[in-house]
C-alpha cells in the first residue's frame, strides 16, 4: 500500500534547512515499517540527509557549495534568471532530488544526528513543493 501527500514548503532563504519537522508533521502517524520517500518537484533546490544538531555544519554547507560551483561563471549560457540560477541547477543536480528513509516501529529511522535538509539554492527560490510517498 502506498500513501501520497503533497506539501508546499514555507519560503526559504538560500542554505540549506532542516525540515525533517515539516515532513513529520504532513504525513502523521507511520506503519510500523516501510520506507518514506520525499520528492522536490523543482530543478534549482535539492533534498538531503546530514547532521541535524550543530547548525554551523548548514552553514558550512552553503560555504563549500559555493565554492565548489561559483556564480558568474564566463562558459555559463543558461544566464536568463538571473547569476545564481545555473549553479543552483548544478547543486541541485549533485545533491539529488529525494531522500528514502526506513520506517521502524512507526518511526523514521534516522541516525541519532541525521535530519532531512531542504538544499535551497537559489536567493529568491519561493516555496518548494514535496511529495512524500509512505510504502508499507
């Protein structure tokens, strides 16, 4: 059986956000196991699992993102929405687009320190939509 929900995010600056809260709170109560899949519908943000304690790692983050794709760029053609838009492709890209995730006696099973993080790569990226997908 599968369960399906659709959600749209709050805005959120560029960095990358927990928002492993939000999800829980969409899709309620688990089964006692299965996987839970959350899906972005967007090209320039992206979905991924790291550390949920220490929020200076999230800005570390941001900091090696944008050192590893950079702005501006000469060789960049897709240029129309503005200079951030190509390298939030790029990180979009390299980050993925879901995360799948263990579902244990009804709960998530993440790692003590694991969260589920928005990858907002663009300055103005609006709200993002996910669709969270519950198979058990």
């Amino acid at each position: 059986m599968v369960i399906q929900k659709e959600i749209t995010l709050p805005e959120f600056n560029r960095g990358f956000h927990l928002i492993t809260h939000l999800v829980k709170d969409a899709i309620g109560p688990l089964p006692e196991t299965g996987m839970l899949n959350v899906f972005i519908q967007h090209t320039s943000a992206g979905l991924t699992i790291n550390e949920n304690a220490d929020p200076t790692v999230r800005v570390d983050f941001e900091s090696s993102f944008n050192q590893l794709v950079r702005e501006n760029e000469p060789y960049y053609r897709h240029t129309m929405e503005g200079s951030d838009d190509m390298p939030a492709h790029i990180k979009s890209s390299l980050v993925g687009s879901s995360v799948t995730i263990p579902i244990t006696n009804g709960r998530l099973n993440l790692g003590t320190w694991q969260g589920i993080y928005l990858c907002e790569f663009r300055n103005r990226g609006g709200r993002r939509r996910l669709i969270i997908s519950v198979y058990h």
